[in-house]
C-alpha cells in the first residue's frame, strides 16, 4: 500500500513514513522564475501559505489522478 502511495504522489517511501521533513526541506529548484515564487511564497503569511499550498496539491494530485485513469500501467511501472 505505502508503495502505490507513494507511486502516486512520485515520493519516496521514506519521506511518506518519516517523522520529521526536517531531510527533506531543501530542493534545488532550476528554473529561476519559479525558484523567485518560492522565495515570495515563503513570505507570505503562514495562513495564506497553506492556503497556496492546498490549492497546488489539489492541482497535483488532479494531475496524478489523470494519468493514473488514463494510463493504468503508469503505476504499475513504479512499483
């Protein structure tokens, strides 16, 4: 189960089961206009942020979903 999750949502199965993201808090980000988001987004408010942040997951997940429908042996390849 915690495999397809993580199939799903393209984690690591340790991120998934880790007590702490403390590992996991640094990302190298490329594209410059995006990591300048990023920057602006920490700003923000911690209520707007998680705002932001629910509306990017639902996004990602919708994203996911899709492919998933729509290419069954997507997940079945990560596994």
């Amino acid at each position: 189960m915690v495999q397809k999750l993580a199939a799903v949502f393209d984690l690591a199965i340790d991120y998934l089961v880790s007590d702490t993201d403390e590992d996991f808090k640094e990302a190298r980000i490329e594209d410059k206009n995006l990591r300048g988001r990023v920057k602006l987004i920490d700003s923000l408010e911690e209520d707007d942020k998680r705002s932001l942040i629910r509306v990017i997951d639902a996004m990602l997940i919708e994203k996911k979903i899709l492919i998933l429908i729509t290419e069954p042996n997507v997940a079945e390849q990560r596994l």
